[in-house]
C-alpha cells in the first residue's frame, strides 16, 4: 500500500490494515482479531506483538492481531452484519475510542430486531477527555490556564462583530473551528453531543431535539466551521503547515480533539495511528487543551468481547487473558508515557501544564445519553452542519478510458459514484459540475451545470454525469482546471459557507498549455483565510500523480483522498461528507 497521511484511505480502500505482524498465523496457536479505533491502533498493535511472544492460554500459544478501522466504520459494519470482503477480517473484540458508539451499536440493532453483539459490561483499557484545542497565544488571550472556556464562550466569540479584536487581537480575524465528522470520528461525536449538552444546561432529552433555541445554539457552532474532515489529521497537517509559514494563528482557532492528540501534535507527531509523509519538529507555536467547565465527555476506549457465530469458549479466553494483561499495572504505564489516561481516568506525569495539558481537568465527566438520543443528534448533523459551496470537477481524459478487469471504464465507475454522491448532499449546499481534459482549439475544462442550489438541479447534474465520457486524445489538464475553477468560486465567496473545489483525477497534468505547477501552487497558498476556497483532491487508481495531488491539498489548505477504482464510490461519498 502506497503510504498516504489521511485514515480515510483505510476506509476508501476497503482494506482495513492489519498492524504489526503476518496475516499467515501459526495455527497451532489460539488466535484472536482486536478491531481498534484510529488512535490507540499503532501501540495496541506493539503490546499484541510483544503479548504473542510469550503468553499462553490453556498452554498454547497465542496470536492477537490488531486491526484498525474507524469507530464510526467499524459500527455500521457491525450494525449491518459483518462482510469480511468488504469490512474486512472479522474481528472477535471491538475497542473503538469511546462507549458512546457501542450504544449507537445497541440502538441500531434494536431497530433492526437483531440480538445484540455486546456484553453487559465494557471495561475500559484507557481514557482520554474531549477538550478544545488552541494555539497557545489564543488561548492566554481567554485566561488560560486558569480559565477555561467552553462551546457558549465559541459561539460568542463566532457571532462577535470585532472576532478577535474583542481580545485585543483584530490581526487574528474571526473565530474560525475545527470539527471532524460526527458520523465516523468520536471527536466529532462528542463534539456534537457537547453542544446539546451546554445548549440546555443538562444531559439531552429527545424533546430537546426539537426545540428551535437548541437548534440554533448547535446550528450556530457549526457556522464558525471551517471545514469538516474524517480525522484531525487533516487540521493538524494544515495547522503545522501555517506554522511554518509563521502563519499558525491564521488558520484554525480550536480544534474539538482528545487530549492526547494535543500532546502528539505538540511533539510534532499529526496522529500516531497513520504514517505522516513529511514528520517535523515540534511546532513553534504549541497547541494546549481547554476543558469545557460544565463537563466533556470523555473517549474511554471500551473493550467488547463480542458474541457473534464466530466466537469460541477459546476465543474468550484468550480475550480475558489480553484484557488482564491491558490493564497491568506495566502496560497501563506504556499507555500513560503516550499521554492517555489509565483505565480509571487518572492522568500520568505527562498530563501537564508544560505539555498544554492540565492534570486537574476535566472538572466533570459528562455522561453519553440515551442510545436512541444520540442516534437523534448525530442524524441531526446533516440538517444542522454548515453548507457548502462546491465544484466538483471530474477528469475526462483519454486514459479515463481504461478498461478494468470488471469490463467497466475507470470513468464507468466515477460516473455511478458521482451519481449516487450527488444525492448526498443537502438540498441547500450549492454544486457545480466540471469536466476536463486537453481539447483542440478550446479551453480544457468545461463548465456542465453552474452553481447552484444542489436540490433545484439535481436533474440537471446527474444528466450531466451520465454524459461524461473520455476524450479522445485528451490530456489530463489538472493544473488549468484546479486555477479556474478556485477563481470561479473565489469571485463570489460565500462567508457563510464552506468554499470548495472537489478535483477527481486518474492521472497527472499532460496539459501543454500549463505546466507551471510551482505557480500553482504558490496562487493557492496565496489566498486570504478570509477569502479562501480550499481544494479536495482525489488520485483515483495507480497512474494518479499523489504528490502533486496532496501538494495542491496542503496548499489550499484542503484534504488529499486515495481511491482504488473498488472503491471510488466510499471515497466520494467521504469528501461530500467533509464539507
């Protein structure tokens, strides 16, 4: 697998990765599947290898392998029935970050009339609060360390007229946060929780779903977004460019992650569950976590022995035997040398003020609701998130062409992909659709539906998106058509929307008309914060330029995708998801 920064890839790929060891086991030995949430994912991995050496259970050997796949991928996965050929491994425990996904694991399987897979009881192996993450200057600017804020204080300051000059920092501009995706990443989840929570000042009720001043308060927090994402990576890698640039107040104001994602960023780390292409020093400007001061939930990365047909009385054992061996008094100490808490919530030497983190907070742990309430607020999110403004610019070009092993063109499948993308989106978000690809005696892209309403014209792009076809001769024109289409947006910024360029390529720029890519790219990140209009870039297949793709990413501050032409339709459906 090609190395790639973003866990969607995982995702995309619909190949979960298998870390630290053979898929080939020794069948002598009792063997058990560990399915982990992102962050942990690396260091379980580590513990397992070094547990295999060693351990036995009924006097055989043994051979946990961890697998990583996201919490939010991992519980519909479950909650639909497992396919190990599209899910992957089928896995004997679930550690995802944080119970509130085994509770939205029980209510949809409920629904479904379908017994539930989870034991009474999820011991915890290691915890880690939800805290809003500032550049360090900001954050001193609101009282830290000895005043915490918490998402009314981010509201205020989002529908403050001065932003920041209300501070003393005008330079600083308008609030501007980070959000991941509730439907996949717990920090999304929890963020999203956090706000119904301090919207009505207790733990929500159904009714509360419905109350217009409750809605406003979250609709009101997603504004101040400036885009959504799978994981924090994404802010994270976008954070540390601008600090090199001396540039890192510029970007983000607070970014909802777990704590221990601040001590990883500070060391120079973006996550320590995915490979990180460009590793640096640690940044000059650090982050530090502020604590909600009427309670955060709290990720607490539970442990599920699963019952599904697959399950033996071996099998449980051995699981109890990892379990023990996880909540040991040594491993609990490898864990808090990376900054998690252990499994009773107690911080380590490095939950301190020096590392941005304050060993005193959180002053409450807030407690997830009802599983039927939290399916109701993460549903709410694609009613309440913030609306976006989009291109989606698709490549024509001869080499789209290609046929695959299924009989299918590469461009046959981006067609049934884009179709059933487009439908995705709110009948509000505003989309456009591009083509392009080299033409004699013309511009080499191609405008197919303007702008508009995504729910006035949805007939309209998908009648477009059926007609796309290879051009013959045609050349990738990725350059010229990623120019033109941020100048069409960026000549009528929306302020209340999130701006964005989707650009889906096979290859890399043949265009002989443009082939400055250093201009490009310095156009890119030339563009004013306030005034920005970020890139989304997809490498579909093998003869994608991956470089160049994630280098026009990072330059507009946007995300950079990886897709096999199997799984081109998750990816797409990710990007619409991100905005």
């Amino acid at each position: 697998m090609r190395k790639a920064w973003r866990a969607s890839t995982l995702t995309a790929l619909f190949a979960v990765l298998v870390l630290g060891g053979l898929l080939a086991f020794d069948r002598t030995c009792l063997e058990l599947t560990v399915l982990s949430s992102n962050e942990k994912s690396a260091m379980l991995a580590q513990l397992a290898n070094e547990w295999n050496r060693g351990a036995t259970v009924d006097g055989r050997c043994v051979q946990v392998r961890v697998v990583r796949k996201p919490s939010g991928d991992a519980e519909r996965a479950l909650a639909r029935g497992w396919d190990e050929s599209a899910d992957g491994p089928r896995p004997d425990v679930w550690t995802p970050a944080a119970s509130s996904w085994t509770l939205l694991l029980r209510q949809h399987l409920a629904a479904r009339n379908v017994p539930d897979v989870l034991p009474p009881r999820l011991p915890s192996v290691i915890q880690s609060p939800l805290v809003i993450a500032m550049p360090k200057p900001m954050a001193q600017a609101l009282g830290w360390p000895d005043r915490s804020i918490g998402w009314s204080d981010l509201l205020a300051l989002s529908r403050e007229p001065q932003g920041w000059g209300r501070h003393g920092h005008p330079e600083w501009g308008a609030l501007r946060l980070g959000k991941t995706n509730p439907t996949v990443s717990t920090s999304g989840l929890h963020a999203l929780i956090a706000a119904y929570f301090e919207a009505t000042g207790r733990l929500p009720a159904e009714t509360d779903l419905s109350d217009p001043k409750v809605a406003d308060f979250v609709r009101g927090l997603e504004s101040s977004v400036v885009h959504y994402s799978e994981t924090v990576a994404t802010f994270f890698l976008n954070l540390r460019e601008a600090d090199r640039r001396g540039s890192a107040l510029s970007y983000v104001s607070a970014i909802a992650v777990e704590e221990k994602e601040v001590w990883d960023y500070n060391r120079g780390v973006i996550s320590s569950d995915v490979a990180d292409p460009t590793p640096g020093l640690p940044p000059r400007v650090p982050l530090v976590a502020m604590y909600p001061p009427l309670g955060t939930l709290v990720a607490d990365h539970p442990y599920a022995v699963l019952d599904v047909p697959w399950m033996t009385e071996e099998k449980r054992r051995v699981a109890a035997a990892f379990l023990r061996f996880l909540e040991s008094a040594p491993t609990q100490e490898r864990f808090a040398s990376a900054a998690f808490r252990d499994h009773l919530g107690q911080p380590g030497a490095e939950i301190s003020e020096a590392n941005g983190l304050l060993a005193r907070e959180p002053s409450l742990a807030l407690r997830p609701p009802a599983p039927r309430v939290i399916d109701r607020i993460q549903r709410s999110w694609s009613d309440l998130r913030k609306r976006a403004r989009v291109i989606i610019a698709i490549d024509e070009s001869e080499a789209m062409g290609e046929r695959l092993p299924s009989g299918e063109t590469k461009l046959e499948l981006v067609r049934r992909a884009a179709l059933e993308a487009v439908g995705q989106l709110a009948g509000d978000d505003e989309v456009g659709l591009w083509s392009f690809a080299t033409r004699a005696g013309t511009a080499p892209y191609r405008e197919l539906v303007a702008v508009g309403r995504a729910g006035a014209q949805l007939g309209p792009l998908r009648g477009a998106i059926e007609q796309l076809s290879p051009v013959p001769g045609g050349r990738t024109a990725l350059y010229a058509t990623t120019r033109a289409a941020v100048r069409t947006l960026g000549s009528s910024i929306d302020p209340t929307r999130v701006n964005a360029v989707v650009v889906l390529t096979g290859g890399r720029n043949e265009d002989p008309g443009d082939q400055d890519r250093t201009a490009l790219l310095d156009f890119l990140q030339s563009q004013r914060e306030d005034s920005l209009v970020r890139v989304f870039t997809i490498g579909y297949g093998d003869k994608a330029d991956e470089e160049t793709l994630r280098l026009i990413a990072r330059a507009s501050r946007g995300a950079w995708y990886e897709a096999t032409p199997g799984a081109i339709a998750s990816v797409l459906r990710l990007v619409i998801s991100d905005f």
